[in-house]
C-alpha cells in the first residue's frame, strides 16, 4: 500500500478500496463497491449532517477526511459517492 506521505507528494495510484479495506477491516468486495465496514463508518459520520450539505460531494468528502485523517482523497471521494 502507497503511504499517506508519498501519496500526498507524487499522487495517489492505489486502488481506493485498498486504502479503505486496510482502514477499516471488514470482506473485501469483490465488484467496485467500497467495504461494508466502510460504509457503515461513513453513514455514521454523515449521519449529523443536514439534507443541504449532505448533496454537496466536496462537502462530504470534507466531513470524510475530518473525520478520518488517514482517508487519502481519492479513498474519501470514493467513499462519498458511494455513500450518497
């Protein structure tokens, strides 16, 4: 798996899933969804938001990777249009 630093640096070219699996657990799926466990962790997190944000996916992904300071972009943007 790409570290967090050398994915800042020189970009991210992991699978997503990779990164989500390897943070939160749980079977690896085998189309391109993201892990259940995944999923699970981010309805929990969004579930404060209101209706308005909630739509905007720059804003979710934001809450994502507050929430999660090891999500990389490209895992949490991944996570969050899955999740909406």
């Amino acid at each position: 798996m790409q570290s967090i630093w050398s994915a800042k640096i020189f970009g991210d070219r992991e699978d997503p899933r990779a990164r989500l699996h390897a943070l939160f657990g749980g079977a690896k799926p085998a189309a391109g969804q993201p892990p259940e466990a995944a999923l699970m962790w981010a309805r929990e997190v969004l579930a404060e938001m209101d209706a308005a944000a909630a739509a905007d996916s720059v804003a979710v992904t934001r809450r994502l990777r507050a929430a999660e300071p090891r999500l990389t972009l490209r895992a949490a943007t991944f996570l969050a249009a899955h999740v909406r």
